[in-house]
C-alpha cells in the first residue's frame, strides 16, 4: 500500500516537472493567463460602458419617445448580437471586420468580447433603470433637475445597486468565455494549456491546471463583487 | 402668480380619457389653496400640470406672467421655483438625509457644500431631526420621512409648495406632525397648492377651497362658506359623505 502511494507520488513529480518545468513550460500558462486577463478587463470596460448608454437610449425612448433612431439601431445590435454564436463574432471581427488591417490579435478579441458583453450589460442595465421606482424621476424632476442629471445621480445609482449580483454573472461568463480566443490563434491561459499538452502528450496536468486557474479568479471576482454588494447596502438596513 | 386658462388634460391612445375639462384658475402669492374632491376627479392630474409633470393637452399655464408650457420655457428653471410634496415622498432611497437635501442646492444652485450643508442643518433643527441627517431613509418613520421630503424641497427656496396628498400614504398617528410642519409653512407665508383629504386642514389652514368633481372646477369659496354653506349639489353630496 504504502509503495504504491510511494510510486503515485512518485509519478505525479515526473509529470508535472515533465509538464510545467522543462523548457519553462509553466510560463505558457502565466503568459496565457495575463492575456486572458487583459482581455476580460478591457472587454468588461468595454461592455460597462457601451452596456449602459444603450440601455440609457432604450429606457428613454421607452419613456419620452426621444431617439427613435438610435434605439432601432441598438435593438438591432442587441438582436445580432444575442442571435450569433461568441465564436463566430470573434472570428467575423478578426477575418472580415479586420482583414485588411493588420491589427493585433488581443485588440480584435478585446473588440469583439466588449461588443458582445454590451448586448448583456444593456439588457442587464435596462432591467435595473426599470426596476427603480418612477417616483424617484419624478423627484429628482420637481426638484429643477435635468432628466439626464436625474438619471445620473438618482436613477443611476440605484439600478447599479440593484443589477450588481447579474453584472457580477455576466463577467464571469464572459472571463471564461475568453477561452475560445484560440479560434484566431490568440495564446490565451486555455490555448497556453493547450500547448503544453501538444509538447508532453499528456492531457491531465495542463488541463487541470487551466481549470484551477480559471476557478481560482472566478472566486476571487466573486469574493470581491460579495464585498461590493454588501457595501452598497448599506442604505437598505432599516 | 399661478394663472391658468382653459387647461385639458387627457390620457391613453388619442385622447380618449379626458381627465381634465377646461380649468381657469388664478392663485394669488401667499394664498393656501386646498384642493379636495373624490377620487378620479382630476386634482392631482392639475396639480402635477402646474409644475409640468403632466403636459398638459391644450390650454395656457403662466406662472409669474411667464407661460409655462410654450416650446421657449425652460421647464427645469421654473421647476426650481415650485416645490413639490409627493404622497409616496419620494426621498432617494441610496443617499443619507444630508444628501437628499442638499443635492438640489449644491448642484442646481451652486452652494457650497458647506453652506447647503448649514443650510440643512438649520431646516432639520426646525423639525427636530437633526439627529438623524447623516441616517438613510430607510431607518426613518413615515411621518418623519415627510417631513424630510418637505424640507428637501424647500432647501431649493421655492416661491410655491405644491403638496399631492401628502398625508395619504401615512399611519394615521403620523397624520398630525406633516400637517403641523405644512401649518408652520402656511404661517410663514408661503403659497400653498395643496390637494389633500384632511378636511380639517383645509378648515384651518386654507384660504380658498376648490371642489373638483369629474375634470373641473364645480365650487369654490373661503373654507368657512364652503363647509357651512355648499351651494352645489355635488359639492353637498361629497361633504355629508366625508363629514358624517
């Protein structure tokens, strides 16, 4: 018995000094992961952004009928967006958007990861402006406020509050929806795993490794949107 | 200061409920005009026109000779001069008492942090809530709520308080110190447009009472003619069914 944990052991020493060690393998996986990294944060920043004025375009028509256009034009893009598969925007944007420009591959996928991520957040985000009582735009509206000033420092922060544990969601998904960026070739944490096991043949070691990354800093995103939360509600406690 | 003429008012798909039928009206600086008549009958839909909450659907509203609904007006500035009282009081919800009060004054009237924050203090001393200006609204009282959301709008120093039933969605316990904080208003000379259900109030505190039944204006009177001595059937039916 106490022989053969002696040879597991034993093995598990050779695989991994096979898999991580020789050659500085290990630093596929750190490199990939720091690309994986840029790529989320930028496209967060991205999908953030472009999420909330669309979903700021969309109430307002909803409400005042102002920006007929503009809301056609993002229930289009929501549409696309929410109606094609990740994989295939990351590669429409790399081999058509981007085809006659030489540009770097981490700038298509933070495009492409941000322009996808939006469609969520706006939905996310209408969901939130939504769920926040009229009376406080009617409020802020009596007290001489603008409806853009309303929105900003009334409305605003209230639906962030109330949209932070789906916001949370939509970037973890979108964390690990960054692994398919191998499809154009992209070494990501995934594709850097990946590669190691093309060079050792052996499937166990890189792959599990990969998979306790990613779980690793989905915990870690979690266990910081859980602080944030519980900071914000701090007005709730009666 | 508050004209308004042949005002109409309608809701839904092309017009088809009119909630307000032809109103012409002239409020007076330092008047108390309460508002009373059932429900359904238009009076929050005209109060809520007046500080264009509600865009009216036909008619002229000229606040300080100023015509209010016209394409020119800018409806944020006039909005500044009129204090609104909402039933639900509409405080905002994520920011502290302090906050809620001071936003308008600092953003909207260039105060100073500090000077709007004096000024807060100096109004929640007046209702004895001092103790409570760095609290969230969540931890206030209903009538304690009301009050704050009274004082909210008069940090903006309003020339007119309108109040939309603000006793209506309290404790009946809480009724007396929102109706006490709004008598002190009407002492002190402020104009008050006030569409309320406590009859005892207008008796009071109002100097003119309008009676709207189904979009219009049917009576109007000082209080103590209009309770002692209604002269419209309507107006006779609403009163010996609220007073018995």
């Amino acid at each position: 018995m106490n022989e053969y944990l002696m040879k597991l052991a034993e093995d598990f020493k050779i695989s991994f000094t096979n898999n991580f060690i020789t050659d500085d393998r290990w630093q596929y996986l750190t490199k990939g992961l720091l690309v994986t990294l840029e790529i989320t944060f930028f496209a967060v920043l991205i999908g953030i952004i472009l999420g909330f004025i669309i979903a700021v375009i969309r109430t307002t028509y909803d409400k005042t009928k102002k920006f007929k256009v503009l809301n056609a034009i993002c229930k289009l893009y929501i549409t696309i967006i929410r109606g094609t598969p990740v994989v295939l925007q990351l590669l429409i944007i790399y081999y058509v958007v981007f085809a006659t420009v030489a540009v770097d591959k981490v700038l298509a996928a933070v495009v492409a990861f941000g322009l996808n991520s939006a469609a969520y957040v706006a939905e996310i985000v209408r969901s939130g402006i939504m769920s926040v009582d009229p009376g406080q735009m009617e409020a802020g509206r009596s007290l001489g406020f603008t409806y853009g000033k309303t929105m900003w420092y009334i409305v605003l922060p209230q639906a962030f509050k109330n949209i932070l544990p789906a916001l949370g969601n939509e970037f973890i998904v979108l964390l690990k929806e960054t692994s398919v960026s191998g499809y154009i070739a992209l070494a990501d944490l995934t594709k850097g795993g990946e590669y190691i096991r093309s060079r050792t043949y052996d499937a166990f070691m890189p792959l599990i490794a990969v998979a306790l990354i990613y779980l690793g800093i989905v915990m870690l995103l979690t266990y910081l949107v859980n602080k944030l939360e519980r900071r914000l509600s701090k007005s709730d406690r009666g | 200061m508050i004209e308004v003429k042949q005002l109409y008012k309608s809701f839904g798909p092309k017009g088809s409920l009119e909630v307000l039928k032809g109103i012409d009206q002239t409020i007076l600086k330092g008047e108390k005009v309460v508002i009373i008549g059932p429900s359904g009958s238009g009076k929050s839909t005209f109060l809520r026109c007046l500080n264009m909450l509600e865009m009216p659907t036909a008619g002229e509203i000229f606040i300080d000779n100023e015509m209010i609904n016209g394409k020119k007006c800018d409806v944020n500035k006039l909005r500044m001069k009129m204090g609104m009282v909402f039933q639900h009081f509409n405080l905002f919800p994520h920011l502290t008492i302090m906050q809620n009060i001071t936003l308008g004054p600092i953003k909207l009237k260039n105060k100073t942090k500090k000077q709007a924050e004096e000024q807060a203090l100096e109004l929640l001393k007046r209702i004895g809530l001092s103790d409570k200006a760095y609290a969230y609204p969540s931890q206030l009282s209903g009538g304690q709520k009301q009050r704050v959301a009274i004082i909210r709008a008069l940090a903006m120093e309003p020339e007119v308080m309108l109040f939309d039933e603000p006793t209506s969605a309290l404790d009946p316990e809480m009724v007396g110190e929102v109706l006490d904080l709004m008598k002190k208003l009407a002492k002190e000379g402020m104009t008050m447009v006030v569409v309320t259900h406590e009859m005892g109030f207008a008796k009071e505190v109002g100097t003119r009472i309008l009676f709207m039944d189904d979009g219009m204006i049917v009576e109007e009177n000082n209080p103590k003619e209009f309770f002692s001595n209604p002269k419209n059937q309507r107006t006779k039916d609403f009163l010996s069914k609220i007073l018995q």
